[in-house]
C-alpha cells in the first residue's frame, strides 16, 4: 500500500489563544506527533529555578544547558506525549504560574532557544508532526506544508486562561493572569532572538468566536489539502 505523504504542520500565536487544543485534536485526526515546544522552554525554566541558576549570566546558561536533557515520552494514561527534564516527568509541574512568570525570560535566550530549536528540528525530520509555539513557523520549520496564526480577543484569552489555572489553584485570581499574559505577550514579541511574529505563508485563524469542532474541522481540511487528499 502506498504510505500517506506527510507533511509539518506549525501552529504558533499568543498566550493562550488554544494553540495546543487544537494541536492536539489535529495530530489526533491526522495520527501524527504532537509536540509543545512551550513545554521544553517551561522544563528548562523549572530546570532554572530549582538549581537557582543565573540565567543573565551567558557562560552559566551555557553549561547549565549541557545538563539537561528533555523528553517527550508517550503517556498512555493521559494519551498524550508529556515532557521530562531529566528522566522525571514534569509535565503538571511546568504549567504552574511560577513558571509562567519567568518563562518568557528564560525564552528570550539566544542559547536557551539554541538548544531548545535543535531538538524541534530533529523531532521534524521524519514529519508527520504538528508543533505549536511561537516560532515554529518562522525559524523551526520555514519551509512547513500548514501554517496557522492563532488569534483570539484578550478578553477570551484571559478567561481561558483562569479556568484552566484557577482548577489546580483556587487562590489564583483573575487580574493575576491577565498581568502574566499581557507581560509575556510584550515579551515574546519584543524579543531579539525570534520573536513572535506571523510568518507572511500563515494562514490566520480567529477563534474568539469559534467552537472547537469548527476550528478543527477547517484546520483538517487544510491538512488534508495539503496532503493532497483534497481537491
Ligand atoms: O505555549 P506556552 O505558554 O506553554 O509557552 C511558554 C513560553 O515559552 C511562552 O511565554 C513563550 C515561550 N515559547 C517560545 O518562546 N517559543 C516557542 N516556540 C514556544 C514557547
């Protein structure tokens, strides 16, 4: 039987406009690789923090980095590939607000995104996979078949925000959020090395006011298009 052509398909955007939801859904329909590379950045500020490592200083960012080493290893409890620094899996861990607050940081160095890039790259070799991120359409993976530019209005990201986090911490409050996604937005997008942008072949999905079947089902019709089993 002739394989299927598989393609790279990028999925970059803002904080929390559903990037991985839909990631997630579309490897799923597709049976391709999902991998979050907002993940290995959060692993890598864990990594930081818990070591107490002075992440201004480039010659420690440096050898820091030679002793880490990230995973993504299949959970068939969850059914989703999850992330670990160091043979621990730290997939919850990473997505608390201690590491939300310091991450875009971590992920404006130019070595941190070095290293971070390298391993993406591999993990797209074989393609068949779908990456969401910030860069993964501009600097990962130029040369990608799909494309999507995530938006949403703030509003609806900051609510989405809040429910997801407000789950594990009933502490967490509303204007606690919406600071931590406008500073890491301006981070992220400010940045030297690779900031967010849209790369001009993306194609910009709003889903402020879509469901997630909808979203999903007009991002497996570019796949598919793609693919070539569309027409
Ligand atoms: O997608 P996320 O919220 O888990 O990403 C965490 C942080 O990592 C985000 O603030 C920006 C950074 N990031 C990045 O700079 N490049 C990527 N490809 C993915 C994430």
């Amino acid at each position: 039987m002739e394989s299927k052509r598989k393609i790279i398909i990028t999925i970059d955007g803002w904080s929390s406009c559903g990037k991985s939801t839909l990631a997630k859904q579309l490897a799923k329909e597709l049976d391709y690789v999902y991998i979050d590379s907002g993940a290995m950045y959060r692993a890598i500020t864990l990594y930081f923090l818990r070591n107490h490592i002075d992440w201004t200083k480039p010659k420690i960012v440096a050898s820091t980095l030679q002793d880490i080493k990230l995973e993504f290893i299949y959970n068939p409890k969850s059914k989703q590939s999850e992330i670990h620094l160091n043979g621990e899996n730290v997939e919850y861990l990473i997505r608390d607000l201690i590491i939300a607050e310091k991450v875009s940081e971590v992920a404006a160095i130019k070595a941190v995104r070095e290293f971070a890039v390298a391993q993406q790259q591999k993990m797209g070799k074989n393609k068949g996979i779908v990456m969401d991120g910030r860069d993964i359409g501009t600097v990962v993976f130029p040369k990608a078949s799909l494309k999507i530019f995530m938006v949403a209005d703030n509003a609806i990201r900051v609510e989405r925000r809040f429910k997801e986090l407000y789950e594990k911490n009933p502490n967490i409050t509303l204007n606690e959020v919406k600071n931590n996604l406008e500073m890491r937005d301006y981070i992220d997008s400010h940045r030297e090395n690779s900031p967010l942008r849209k790369a001009e072949d993306a194609i910009e999905l709003d889903n402020t006011h879509l469901g997630m079947k909808e979203q999903l089902e007009m991002a497996v019709g570019w796949a598919k298009e793609r693919i070539g089993e569309k027409k």
